[in-house]
C-alpha cells in the first residue's frame, strides 16, 4: 500500500454492496470486513502452525477455521432451507460436523494447508452471498423458517454468523501470538 493507494478506506464505510437490497448489502459489508480480517490474521501460517495448539487452548487455528466455514454452513440450512442439519440426517452437512463440534462429533482438523481452509471459508461463503442475492430486505426482517430456531429472525442469525467468526478471529490471534512465542505443543496423532 503507497501514501497514495486509499483502497484501504473502503473498509471503513459500511455501505449497501452492489447486488443486494440496502440492509442485506450492508450485512454483506460487514460479513466481508470480518473475513478480510479473519484472513488478514492467518496470512502465512504453515499447516505445522495451524495445527497448533498451545498450552492452555483446546484448538488449533486450523480447526477454528474450519469451524467459521461450518457456522456459516449451517445457518445456510436454518435460514434458506429451514432445516437443522445437526438435528437431522443431512448428508451435504456431514464434512462440517467434526469442525462445527470442535471434534467432539467428527474429525478433529488437522493436516489442511491454509490454502485449503481458505478455500472452503470462500466456497461456502460465495454459496451464502449467492443466495442472499435473491433475497430482499423483507426477508431479512423475517423469523427463520422452521422448528430449529422460529424465534430468530434472518438478520440475527447472518449477524450471528459474522459475530462468531469475530469472536473465532480473536481467538486465532491469540494462538498465533501464543505459536510464534515458542509455546506450542505437537498435535495428537489422529
């Protein structure tokens, strides 16, 4: 970035992205800010590095990122197709269930280069912004369809999806700076 390259400014400004109605254009500002955050914080970790998991932390920065792209997976099932994919059998959910669960109910992650995992972020989210694309603010406004959350209405559970990568984000930079001071321990053999 030069003196002169005001590019950076753009993030500053929480205005209506082009191909979304005003409120959903605005939600997808932030949702972008978050991640080019989130993205900023992992530049050139090493798949040794996102393995880690340092004394004191029960996640590595690998499975914190795979559990930021499986948040925003299942909130495509709540709010698009009104249905809980923890609660029910839902095949296109089962590659996310060890990151959703920190490995409690699946795979931990382990061995995925950063390319990788930003891959995925980017793929479920292109699959997210595609979708709010046909949505309108009304919607937005609109109580979640369906048993797994009807009290929530569309706005909150988008908001919620970038709150926890916020809070992952944080995370992710305590780690690194955990890393990077020497204090880490090898990963468990799967």
């Amino acid at each position: 970035m030069t003196p002169d390259d005001t590019s950076w400014q753009r993030w500053y400004r929480i205005e209506p992205e082009a191909g979304f109605t005003p409120g959903i254009g605005r939600l997808v500002q932030m949702l972008a800010y978050a991640r080019m955050t989130t993205e900023h914080a992992v530049q050139g970790l090493s798949v040794e590095h996102l393995d880690a998991v340092p004394p004191g932390f029960t996640n590595s920065i690998g499975m914190l990122l795979a559990h930021v792209a499986a948040t925003d997976r299942i909130y495509q099932f709540l709010s698009f197709e009104g249905r809980d994919p923890i609660t029910e059998d839902t095949p296109a959910y089962r590659p996310f269930v060890g990151a959703m669960t920190f490995g409690e109910q699946g795979d931990r992650v382990q061995g995925r280069t950063l390319e990788d995992l930003l891959g995925q972020l980017r793929e479920v989210r292109a699959a997210t912004l595609a979708e709010l694309r046909t949505r309108d603010d009304a919607w937005l406004a609109s109580l979640l369809p369906g048993d797994a959350m009807g009290f929530a209405n569309q706005h909150w559970a988008w908001f919620h999806v970038m709150e926890d990568e916020v809070s992952h984000r944080g995370q992710i930079r305590l780690l690194r700076k955990a890393i990077e001071a020497g204090k880490t321990e090898a990963p468990a053999p799967s």
